[in-house]
C-alpha cells in the first residue's frame, strides 16, 4: 500500500536504501498487569528459549481500546498495568532473530529491557539509525480523544515511577522524533494503521509517525489481531525473505498469507486472521 502514487516514485528515485550494517533490533513481551506479571516475566528470562502453554495463546493480542492520560499528562500506569501481558511475541521476536542470523542476547529487548527509555536512548545515541529492520512486538493502543489520549501509541514495559520520558506508552508524537535509518519497521500489534484521531484517516498516526523518523516501509495492521496468528504471520514473512530476497517484502507478506492459508488452523484460513497485516511504503526487493 502507498499513501499517493506520487510516493512510489518517491521511495524509488529520492528515497536511499539504509547503508547501516545492523540487520535487526526487536522490542517485546512488555511486563503489563499485575496478574500476568510473572509469566510475563518468567518468558522474559528464558530469553529466546520458547515459551510454554501456546495453547492458551489463542487471543486477540488487545484487551483495550485507547489509553488514558492522567492529570500530568502521563499515561494511566493502573490502566496499563490492566492489559495482558504477551509472552508469545518473546517467541515472534527471537523466531525473526534467528532466521536473519542476529545474536538475541544483543539485538532483542524483552521484558523488563523493553522499555520506552531505552527506545528514546537507542535514538538519542544514533545507535537506532545502525538497524536496517526495527520490531516492535506488543500492545498497540488506538486514539480516542474521549478517553484523554488524542494519539496512538505502543505498550512498554510499564515504569515503577512514570515520567514524561517514560511512562509506558510510546505515543506517536514520540515515535515521530526517533532517529531511524530503517528499511522495513514491523509493527506486530493491534491498529497500528489506525489515524492519529478517531476520525482520521487511515495511515495518519503510528504509519506517517515512523515514517517522519526514517522508515521506508511499515508492516501494520488495520485491527484486532490474533496473537497465535500475528507470531505465524510476520515469522513466515521474515523466513520467505530470507529465503528468497529478490522477492521482496510485499511478495514475502503474500507468501505467508497464502501459507497459512492453506497450512494453518482451518479457522486461520479466514481473513481476520490474515488479512489486518499491510504493507505500506516500498515493498519491493531490498536494495
């Protein structure tokens, strides 16, 4: 998907492909709720050893809509400590490391590391502009002017004590002045295509905000997403790549789409499983 045509010859002839050496960088499995804290973070501390009980995994990966602001203008901790927590995507996260080849132990930030703090320092540091593909595997929180937050945003861990550079929840405001130097951004949570208010058009929150930071291409979703079937998709796609990178992305995304399709769970077959993911920006063979 492009947000103009005008774009795609944008991307192809003035936009440069990322020149940095770092193939990958991942956030997730944020520590949430209180009652899911300790798997949360058991997961965590198994790092990229695959977690237990995917049967229980069946679910959407948003148990809420928007997130609330308080009287400072920080996020509601108690709200977002009442989201579950998402140990299946330490299991996405370390499924892409290892089919691209990255040490995890240095290139995933699970848990209690998966922090909007350490996202902002990365950036500050310039160490964010060295990953040719960012992940963000989490909750993805849609604006609703009503509920006192007017922008998206992502989940991280949530802080013992919030401040204004940290308080949980990565808005879009704050995504759009991160320093990126990415080819692909892959944003494996719920609505993360949504507007930058609840009228908006599509593209014109998290999307447009990761692309004013330096991405050249996003995958986002238009809902709720299944959490089992999110971690099948994105891995698939990353694999195919991989595998075969004169493809490229769109092509990769396909490809695992039509997979689960005719290899998945007979209800993965139907398109709310599959179809919320696009891809938006340049999709084809990286360069």
């Amino acid at each position: 998907m492009l947000p103009t045509v005008s774009s795609l010859k944008a991307l192809r002839e003035v936009a440069k492909g990322s020149h940095e050496s770092e193939r990958y960088i991942g956030f997730g499995d944020p520590l949430l709720g209180e009652e899911d804290l300790l798997l949360a973070k058991s997961a965590a501390e198994k790092g990229c050893v695959v977690s237990q009980a995917k049967q229980a995994r069946d679910k959407p990966h948003q148990t809420k809509a928007a997130v609330k602001r308080g009287p400072e203008g920080l996020a509601d901790s108690a709200g977002l400590k009442s989201w579950a927590a998402l140990p299946e995507t330490a299991d996405e996260l370390c499924a892409v490391a290892q089919a691209l080849g990255v040490d995890p132990a240095t290139h995933i930030y699970l848990g209690a590391r998966a922090t909007e703090s350490n996202v902002k320092r990365l950036s500050s540091d310039g160490e964010l502009t060295k990953y040719q593909i960012v992940h963000f595997a989490t909750h993805g929180a849609t604006a609703d002017q009503e509920s006192g937050t007017s922008e998206p945003g992502l989940l991280l861990t949530v802080p013992d004590k919030p401040s204004d550079a940290d308080d949980g929840y990565l808005s879009a405001s704050e995504v759009a002045t991160l320093k990126l130097d990415a080819d692909w951004v892959i944003l494996s949570a719920c609505n993360t295509a949504a507007g930058s208010a609840r009228s908006d058009e599509a593209l014109s929150g998290l999307a447009r905000a990761f692309f004013f930071a330096g991405a050249r291409s996003l995958l986002v979703s238009h809902w709720v997403v299944d959490s089992t079937a999110a971690v099948k998709l994105i891995t698939k796609t990353v694999e195919n790549l991989k595998a075969s990178p004169k493809i490229g992305r769109a092509e990769a995304l396909r490809r695992s789409m039509l997979s689960m399709i005719a290899n998945g769970k007979d209800y993965e077959a139907h398109p709310a499983f599959w179809a919320p993911f696009v891809l938006v920006g340049e999709g084809g063979t990286e360069r």
